[in-house]
C-alpha cells in the first residue's frame, strides 16, 4: 500500500496542471465578463452590462440557436452513419473487423485544416460534386447552396465528428455479452427483435456518450464555419472570435463564453445522469 504522502504527492503535479491551464483561465473569462471597453480602453469595474448586452441584442440568439440547430443535425447525421458501422463492424465484419476499424479512425490523423479545404474543393462551384451534376446533365449551373451555407457546415463537421460517435457506440457493443443475444435467439425474437430489445437498449450509454461528443464539439466550432459557412453559416464561436480580433471587445466575448461553458457543463452533466440511467 502506498502512504498518504505518496499519494499526495502523485496528485500534486495534475493538479497544478489543471488550476493552472484549466480553472485559471476560466476565472479570468469569468472575470472579463463584468469588465467593459470605453474607448479602446479595458475598464477593470465589474457591471453587468455584457450580460444585458447579449439577452437585449436578437443576433445574438439568432446565431445561437442556428448554432444549436447546426450541432444538432451534425449529431443526428453522425449518430445514423456510426451506430450502424459500428453495429455491422461489431456483430457481422467477421475476420475484416480490425482492418475497417482501422479505416473508420484513419481521418482523425488527417488535418482538420486539410479535411476543411479537401470539402471546399468538393463543393465549390467549380468542385468535383457540381461537376459530377452538370456531367449528368442533372443541373445546367453550379448549385450555390452546396458551399458557404450552414448545409455545407453540417457537411464538413459530420464528416469529421462520425467518428467521435463510432468509437464509444463501438465499445458499448462491443461490451455486449454475446450469450445474450444468443439467449434473444433461442427464446424465438428475429433479428428485429433481438436489436431492439438486447442490442439497443444496451448500447445506449455509448450512443448518449457518442451524441455529446458530437454536439458539444460542433457547437464550439468556428473553423468549419469559417472555411465552408459563409455569412448564412455563421456560428457562434465566429462571433467570440470576432469579439477577441477584430472588434476588441473582450468583455463581450467573454461574457458569450461564459453563456456557452454553462450550456456545456449543462449537457455534460444530463449526459452523465442518462448514462447512468442506462447502463447495467
């Protein structure tokens, strides 16, 4: 057994690791917040103005719900291309299993950045999908709502989210105690059933686990609005950008993401109380 002063002092250095570049930071965002900007000038008096300034103005709940929508539809899309990957890779890939598994990671080798600009050549007016669609005679211009729209948003994060959902939907099924569905299978239930009643039900924690990965990412996004998004893509994590660039307001920033940590923090918390819900 290791003695309280060992114990203590193993602690000590991730501690001061996360006080340092964790709690630090979001107290002096925290802090920020109550301050102001009078002519160019950071003023240190605590007020609530920022705060009064966000729920007054409609554009900034308008790109927050567009935001909210956007990362809702990048986790239904990735929840309905990873749950059934990783049902097929899990119960049916036979001896290829690992291989396909090894491809379905592969992606989250590749740049961000690369992945962002492989999506602007695809759906670009001049890209290989407006040009696949004018070869067959499908259209006789380029569609503009491929690119520099929230579709082209949904697009590029769900391509770079899916497997954020694959890999816990994939070990919860993997989890699985195969007798089970063996049980399932002796007892008369189809396939059907047997997914319906066994399967699902107990992969739930992976799948809650895999849908908060997917919309808390994208609902902090800003690069993939930034290079596919355009105006009518605007998410935002662009706009807290913006606030700390260009338009020098700090304390506004801050104070937007402040309102994004609580949404955070709330969803991760009723992820944790429905994981616990579910599982066995």
């Amino acid at each position: 057994m290791y003695s309280k002063a060992y114990k203590k002092l193993v602690a000590l250095p991730p501690l001061l690791w996360v006080g340092l570049f964790l709690l630090v930071p979001y107290a002096l965002m925290l802090a920020h917040s109550f301050w102001a900007v009078h002519d160019g000038m950071l003023v240190r008096q605590p007020d609530l103005h920022n705060y009064v300034t966000l729920f007054s103005k409609p554009v900034y709940a308008a790109v927050l719900v567009r935001t909210m929508r956007i990362a809702a539809a990048v986790t239904l899309c990735s929840l309905l291309l990873g749950y059934p990957l990783a049902y097929y890779l899990s119960f049916h890939a036979g001896a290829p299993k690992e291989l396909l598994y090894q491809l379905v990671i592969v992606p989250l080798w590749v740049s961000y950045l690369v992945r962002g600009y492989a999506w602007k050549t695809i759906l670009g007016s001049e890209g290989v999908l407006n040009g696949f669609f004018e070869y067959l005679h499908l259209t006789h211009e380029p569609v503009a709502f491929l690119l520099y729209s929230p579709f082209a948003v949904v697009v590029m994060l769900t391509h770079i989210y899916t497997p954020f959902v694959f890999l816990p939907v994939y070990a919860a099924l993997e989890h699985i105690p195969r007798g089970l569905v063996e049980a399932s299978e002796d007892l008369g239930a189809g396939a059907a059933q047997t997914f319906l009643r066994v399967i699902l039900p107990l992969s739930i924690p992976g799948l809650l686990a895999g849908a908060t990965f997917a919309f808390v990412l994208s609902l902090g996004d800003f690069l993939a609005p930034l290079l596919v998004g355009g105006a009518s893509g605007t998410m935002i994590a662009n706009v807290v950008q913006s606030l700390f660039g260009a338009a020098y307001d700090w304390p506004l920033g801050a104070a937007i993401s402040v309102g994004l940590l609580i949404i955070t923090v709330s969803l991760l918390f009723l992820s944790e109380r429905l994981e616990k819900r579910w599982r066995y």
